[in-house]
C-alpha cells in the first residue's frame, strides 16, 4: 500500500511538469544511440535512456523507443514515467538490456525494480530482444528486486522478449487494468529463490498466454485484489505452478476472482493448479477455473493450502481465513512425481463448492500410486482419479 502512494506521489508530480516544452509530432523512432547510449555492456546507458524516454514522451503521435540489436545496453534501476503525450507508446526491444552486474549498481533502486513503467497508458513493449536481470548475485540475500514493473499502466501489450535471471520477480504488474501478455520467454534456474516468472497484483482484465515459463519459483501468481485473469497456452517449469495467492499474508483483506487457466502444461514443477493463502487473512478467492491441464512428473499436480506459511515464520492457526470458493478443475492429465495428487487443506471455514471433471494424475513410477487427501472441503466430482474422499462422487460418464 506503501508503496502504490508512492507511486501515486511521483505521478502528480510528473505529470505537472510535462506541460512544458511539447515537442511537434516527429512519428518517428526514438534510437537510443541517439541520445548517448553506447551500447557495450560496459558503459552505463541509463541516462541516455531516460534522455530518449522524455523526449518520446513529450512527442504526439505514435513515438516509438528503439533499442537496436546487436548491442548489450548497460542500465542502472531506471523508472519510465508516464503520463506521456501520446495516447499509445511504443518501446522496440531488439538488442539486450543488461542489469547492473554487482549488487553496489542497485544502491539507489528507490522503486523496488531495475527497470519501471508507471502511469504509462496503451504501452506496447515488444521485440525479439533479451531483459537480462544478472540476478545471480542477489539470490542469497534476504532482500532483492524486482527486474520488469509496470505499475498503473492501463492497456498494456508485452510480447515477444527474453527475460532471464532476475533477481527476484521477472515481471510485475501492479494496478494494471487490461493487458495481454504473450509469446514470452523467461528463464532463471530451478534453484533461485523467489524468482517468479509473472506476478500480477491489484490489476484486471489480464490475458496471458503463449509463453515458456522456467523459473524457481511461481511461473505465474495471481495476488490480491486482482480480477478476470486469463492465462492459456503456458508452458510451465521447472518452476513452482500457477498460483492464486499467497493471499491474506499479515492479516491482509485479498480477494481474487474470475480466473481462467486454460491448455497449460507442467513439467517437473514443485506445483501445478494452486491455490495459497495465509492463516489470518480475510476476502476470498472464488470463480477459479483449471482446465485442460497436462502434468509431467510433477510434485503436488493440485493443491489448495489455507495454512500456506513459506517455511519463514512460526505460523499460527488463526480464526480468519481468505473464503475459498467455486473452483473447478476439468480436464487435468498426467504424471505426479510425488504420493500426493490432489491435496485440499482447508481450514474450518470450509473450501466450498470444488468441481471435479475428468482428472486422471497417476505416478510417474509405474510401482506406485498416488493419493487424494481432504480437509474442510465440499463439493463434487465425476471420472476423477485418484478420487477425492470428501467430495460427493457423480457418476461418470465418459461420453460428455
Ligand atoms: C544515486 O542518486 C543520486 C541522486 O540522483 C546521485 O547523485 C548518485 O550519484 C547516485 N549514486 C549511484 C551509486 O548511482
Ligand atoms: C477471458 O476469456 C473469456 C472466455 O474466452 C472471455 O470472455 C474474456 O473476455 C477473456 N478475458 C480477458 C481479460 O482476456
Ligand atoms: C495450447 O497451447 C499450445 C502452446 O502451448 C498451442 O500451441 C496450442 O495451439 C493450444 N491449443 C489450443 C486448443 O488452444
Ligand atoms: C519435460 O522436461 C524434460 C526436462 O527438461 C524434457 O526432457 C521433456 O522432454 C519434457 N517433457 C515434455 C512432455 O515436454
Ligand atoms: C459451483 O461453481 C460452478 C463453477 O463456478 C458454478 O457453475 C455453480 O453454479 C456453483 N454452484 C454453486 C451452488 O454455487
Ligand atoms: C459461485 O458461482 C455461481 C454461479 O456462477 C454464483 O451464482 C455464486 O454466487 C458463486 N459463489 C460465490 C461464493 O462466488
Ligand atoms: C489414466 O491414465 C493412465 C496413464 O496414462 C492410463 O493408463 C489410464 O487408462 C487412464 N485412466 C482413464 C480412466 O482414462
């Protein structure tokens, strides 16, 4: 919350400063080697980018920020602030983005990120080339960044780019209402810790898909306050699912609804269809669709957790929760790595109204079987193995 007044700060007074020197419609590129960038990977081009950036923001028509290809651009943590004169901004990525390589280059990130867009509306970032993070040297520390942020950027379009080791969050957006995201490519290690590939926070209205998702943590998280969020076509892992929340982490009042997760796969995930929330919290998560789903060797293929706790702190049973309900799973296949296909940990408040259609996860190895536990839950199901002991059992009928 801090952190969106901040925002809220820095774009009353941007945007009271923009008046002056309006720049006549050029409708051309805006090439940061233009404006001073090197290009070498050694030379630090933030200034030359924040130099190309005003000028295309002051610029009527359809500027377009270029970054050409075949160079490493060298980039201190720099915010693109918004509003911009133009109703639609373009920014061509073919050439690499090249995070600071030590963690002294991050001293001054006042914006939680490396690179931000904030108040920029009708954005389109799209192009053939490589946002590389570096963020090996942070994934040790307790506190690290967040590499793409776009906050209160309305109509956003981001496609086609590489995105690789960011020292936290690939790509975060905030207080976005409408954006597609497609044919990305993000990529970190299995073992970097928080790296998410997309994590969407207080935005609506948000398609995602087409993209190959490899990271160590969530491929994508839905957090609170967001809404109408369609996610097709995404090839996760390794990687730690999709996942609904963490929700109402700290007491937080969260609520999630309208999400569609549709033709995804994963393969060698920690999680596939997940949904986690904190003890304590309030709000709810509801009207949550998984549905043609294929696993490969995946640990917890399903999986809702009320009593979610990350491992860090001593977490208490508390008497509020975040109300989880209408989720519906239909359509998911494959193989789980562990015993644990399908795990509902609810707590008294109840996992209410859980369909079940035509799920078949069975072990990877051959000699073993896998198992469905239920706490709290209710709901129904029909061609589901293994079956769910506390859901009412339809018949099935595998015609439909
Ligand atoms: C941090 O920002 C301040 C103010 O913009 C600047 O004077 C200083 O040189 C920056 N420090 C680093 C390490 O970039
Ligand atoms: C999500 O998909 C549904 C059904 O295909 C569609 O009606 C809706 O407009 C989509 N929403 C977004 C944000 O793409
Ligand atoms: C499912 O997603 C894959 C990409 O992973 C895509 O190639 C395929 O066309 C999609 N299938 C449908 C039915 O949408
Ligand atoms: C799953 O991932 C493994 C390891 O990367 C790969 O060898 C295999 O082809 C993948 N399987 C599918 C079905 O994509
Ligand atoms: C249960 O959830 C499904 C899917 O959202 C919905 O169609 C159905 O009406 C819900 N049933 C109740 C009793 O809420
Ligand atoms: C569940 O879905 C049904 C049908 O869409 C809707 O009528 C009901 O209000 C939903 N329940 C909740 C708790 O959202
Ligand atoms: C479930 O999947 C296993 C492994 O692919 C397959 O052998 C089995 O026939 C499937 N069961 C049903 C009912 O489809």
């Amino acid at each position: 919350m801090q952190e969106l007044l901040t925002f809220v700060l820095i774009l009353s007074i941007s945007s009271t400063c923009l008046c002056r020197g309006l720049v006549e419609d050029t409708s051309g590129g805006f090439n940061v080697l233009d404006y001073g960038a090197v290009g070498d990977g050694q030379t630090d081009d933030s200034q030359a980018f924040l130099k190309a950036w005003t000028a295309l923001c002051q610029t009527k028509g359809t500027p377009q920020l270029i970054v050409p290809s075949g160079k490493k651009f060298l980039l201190m943590p720099v915010m693109f602030q918004g509003p911009c004169q133009s109703n639609s901004v373009q920014v061509q990525i073919l050439g690499t983005m090249l995070a600071p390589n030590s963690m002294d280059g991050w001293t001054n990130c006042s914006i939680n990120c490396w690179l931000g867009f904030s108040g920029v509306s009708n954005l389109i970032v799209s192009g053939s080339g490589t946002i590389d993070g570096r963020g090996s040297t942070w994934w040790n520390q307790v506190y690290n960044d967040q590499a793409l942020k776009f906050n209160y950027c309305n109509n956003l379009q981001l496609s086609g780019l590489t995105h690789l080791n960011s020292p936290r969050n690939h790509i975060s957006l905030t207080a976005c209402n409408g954006a597609s995201l497609s044919s990305l490519h993000i990529s970190a290690p299995a073992s970097s810790p928080n790296t998410d590939g997309i994590d969407i926070s207080s935005s609506t209205n948000i398609n995602i898909h087409d993209s190959n998702i490899a990271t160590g943590d969530d491929c994508i998280a839905i957090n609170g306050n967001s809404a109408h969020i369609n996610i097709t076509g995404i090839n996760c892992g390794p990687g730690h699912g999709i996942s609904v929340g963490s929700l109402g982490a700290n007491g937080a009042y969260a609520t999630v609804e309208e999400v569609y997760v549709n033709n995804c796969s994963f393969n060698g995930t920690l999680n596939g269809a997940r949904i986690k929330t904190w003890q304590g919290g309030s709000g709810y998560a509801r009207n949550i669709f998984f549905e043609q789903i294929t696993l490969v060797d995946v640990k917890n293929p399903i999986i809702i957790d009320q009593f979610y706790c990350n491992g860090k702190y001593d977490c208490k049973d508390e008497t509020s929760s975040v109300q989880v309900s209408n989720v519906t799973y239909i359509g998911i296949e494959g193989t789980c790595v562990g015993l644990d296909a399908i795990t509902f940990n609810c707590d008294e408040i109840m996992c209410t109204n859980i369909t079940m259609k035509h799920i078949n996860i069975t072990s990877s190895d051959p000699e073993k079987s896998v198992v469905a536990s239920c706490e709290n839950a209710e709901g129904n199901s029909e061609c589901t193995i293994p079956e769910v002991p506390c859901l009412t059992v339809n018949e099935c009928d595998n015609r439909k």
